[in-house]
C-alpha cells in the first residue's frame, strides 16, 4: 500500500482510499482530499514534517502522520 507520505517531490498522485476514523477523517476531507483527487507534493519542510501539497488549485500543509492514512496510485 503507497501512501501520501511516500510520494516524492515533484510527484503527483491520484487518491484511492483515507484511512482513519470520526473527525480525523473528516478533517482530512475538509480540506479537499477525496477519493479521485490529484495531489502534487510541492516540497517537504526542512526538518521533513510537513509536506506542502497542489489540491485543487491551492496550496495546502498536511503533516507526515495524517499523509500516511491517505492511501494514493
């Protein structure tokens, strides 16, 4: 199973499944990944946490703990 954390810089993947339960997963939803959405890894803080993400036109921060439940191709 490949997860969002896995994913390179400059890579690009399609979301398959989000893991996780109640509000986490709600979150994660909230602020546009879904299953079937494109995300591009834009770059990785310095010290490796988090990891700036392209959504749906816009920048978005997601921590490497919540990236390894977004299960992506």
């Amino acid at each position: 199973m490949k997860t969002l954390r896995d994913v390179k810089v400059g890579q690009s993947a399609v979301i398959q499944r989000l893991h996780g339960e109640g509000a986490l997963k709600r979150r994660i939803m909230d602020m546009g990944l879904t299953k079937g959405t494109e995300v591009y890894v834009r770059k990785v803080a310095p010290l490796g946490d988090p990891m700036e993400l392209t959504v749906r036109g816009y920048e978005l921060s997601v921590r490497k703990e919540d990236a390894a439940l977004i299960e992506v191709t």
